[in-house]
C-alpha cells in the first residue's frame, strides 16, 4: 500500500516512501530465508495474497508455509507493532544526523 501511496504524491517525499516500503518488505524476505525456504518464491506468494485482498496472509515458519496468521492464532497487538515501528525510524534518523555530523568533520 505504501508503493500505492507513493505515486500520489511528488518530490523527495516520494522517494523516502518507496524507500521505507523497500525497509519494510525485506522483513518477510529475512524471515524465509532463516525458515530455510525459498525467500524469493515466498515473497512473491506473499504480494499476490495481498494484492488479492488476503491481508491475513503470512509466514508460518514452523510449517514452512505461507497461512492466514489469523486463522492460525498468530496475531501481534498493534501496541508493540507501532512501538518497533516508532523506535526503528527514530534508531534511523539518529543514524543519518551522526553520518551528517562525521561528513562535516
């Protein structure tokens, strides 16, 4: 949806939004590949679900499987989703102010 987002709006703000979708869709990516499955194969299972309306779908690595996470009783509160979300960006932009700081030195 963010890559959606990003064609309606124009400037440098699209261009940290298709980077922060970018961010966001090498999780699932990372999480296949130590499964042991097939990242890129998953990954593509993973966006047609999505594209098809199946928002539910996601990464059963016990089973190695890609399963509507609800159905399975997989389900993450939102609380802790935003909270590593907030603290992630945040661990980021500290980053990006220490690089400008050792680019001026």
């Amino acid at each position: 949806n963010l890559r959606q987002f990003s064609k309606s709006i124009t400037g440098v703000d699209c261009f940290c939004i298709i980077a922060f979708a970018s961010s966001l869709e090498i999780i699932p990516y990372i999480l296949s590949e130590n499964a042991g499955l097939e990242p890129i194969q998953v990954i593509s299972k993973l966006k047609k679900l999505h594209f098809f309306g199946n928002k539910f779908a996601g990464i059963n690595v016990k089973r190695g499987l890609i399963e509507n996470m609800f159905k399975s009783n997989v389900v993450l509160p939102l609380l802790v989703l935003i909270s590593t979300l907030n603290m992630s960006v945040e661990f980021v932009i500290q980053l990006l102010k220490i690089d400008d700081m050792v680019a001026s030195i």
